[in-house]
C-alpha cells in the first residue's frame, strides 16, 4: 500500500486527486491539503510514502515547502505536481528536492505509475519536462576555462539559489534587502555569462562552482 499525500489549492483538483487516489487498490490517500502552511501544521506521526506537492500555492510556496517537508521527513518522496513548464521552476523544484516532477495534464493510470515508480526509487517525470531537462543541459554548455571569480557572498547566494530559495527567502537567509540580493544576481549573471536564475542554477551545477 502507497500511502500518498496531496498538497493543492485548487479544491476541485485536489479532491479529484483524493479520490483517484483513496480509490485505487494499492494506494490509499494520507491527507489533502490546501496550503503548506495546513501541511506543516500537522505532525505526520505516520509520514506517507509520497507527497504530491503543487508550486504556486497561497503564502508559502511548493518549492520552498520541499525544503521543510525534506528536512523534517527525509523518507518522504517529494514530487512536484503543477502546471508550469518552465526552466527556472523545474530546476528550482528539483534543486530543492523534489523526486519528480509532473504535469497535472498526466493521464490518472499514467500519474499513478508515476507515484509507484517513485515510491520503488525511481524519478519521475512527465516526458515534456525531461525533454526540457536535457536540451537546457545540451544548451548551457560552459566555455572552456570560463573565469568567474565569485565573491564569498555570490558563492553564498548562489548557494541559495540552487537548494530552490527565491529572491525573498534568500534576501531573509542572509539578513539583507531584496534590492541587495536583485544586485548581487545582476553581478552573478555577468560573471556566470548567464542571463537567468535557472541558466546561473544549471551552469553552478555543471561546473561544480559550489562543491
């Protein structure tokens, strides 16, 4: 038995999850909830096997909930469920722990695979974004010998970046403006050669700057 689940805000999703879910032999539904915020309120004495999480919630987001939900249930698996398909959000979510990432367009037999590969240790993901995956990693190929020469305060904000923080969360992290964090990006950018948050994630990723 999978024990899943389900953080959306949307109530008509979220209760079509539930039931898809809590009616399928092999899989029963844990919890449904419409924030992050109702999720960490509750203390999951029994933690379920997966957590389907979506992005744009209300107040605190899917991709900075994953950061909590993986610190204080390790076990968990995390996958993202959302409509959004761009670079910065995939990275973002998978930077910050998600196991997989999924389309709510995925057909329900197909979702359900998907939970159950996960759960077995696999990484899921609809086949749109690991397209997307591999021709942003084919695209963001580094020059050769590329200088970058990255203060200890960009290495430290980089840092954030890549474990899934946004602006906001990272200027809290390190006890700064917003404003001080828009201008030190603007120097990463053009020090990185990159001209977005998740082409500046891919390309610290690739060249290791952060181990």
């Amino acid at each position: 038995m999978i024990h899943v689940t389900i953080i959306e805000d949307e109530r008509r999703i979220r209760e079509g999850l539930a039931v898809l879910i809590g009616g399928t032999e092999g899989y029963a539904c844990a919890g449904a909830y419409r924030s992050m915020e109702d999720a960490l309120a509750q203390a999951w004495s029994n933690p379920p096997d997966v957590a389907l999480v979506d992005i744009r919630l209300p107040g605190i987001s899917g991709i900075e909930g994953l950061r909590v939900l993986r610190e204080r249930y390790p076990r968990v698996v995390l996958l993202m469920l959302t409509v959004f398909e761009d670079d910065e959000s995939i990275f973002a979510a998978l930077c910050a722990g998600a196991r997989g990432y999924l389309l709510k367009k995925t057909p329900p037999a197909r979702l359900l695979e998907c939970i159950r590969d996960a759960a077995a240790g696999g990484a899921s993901m609809s086949p749109e974004i690991a397209l997307r995956v591999i021709q942003l990693f084919r695209d963001l190929r580094p020059p050769a010998n590329a200088p970058h020469d990255l203060t200890p305060h960009e290495v430290r904000l980089l840092r954030l970046l890549v474990e899934g923080h946004s602006y906001k969360s990272a200027a809290a992290a390190l006890g700064v403006a917003v404003s001080t964090i828009n201008f030190h990006i603007q120097n990463i950018y053009g020090k990185l050669q990159v001209h977005s948050k998740s082409e500046a994630v891919a390309k610290a990723l690739r060249q290791r700057l952060l181990d």
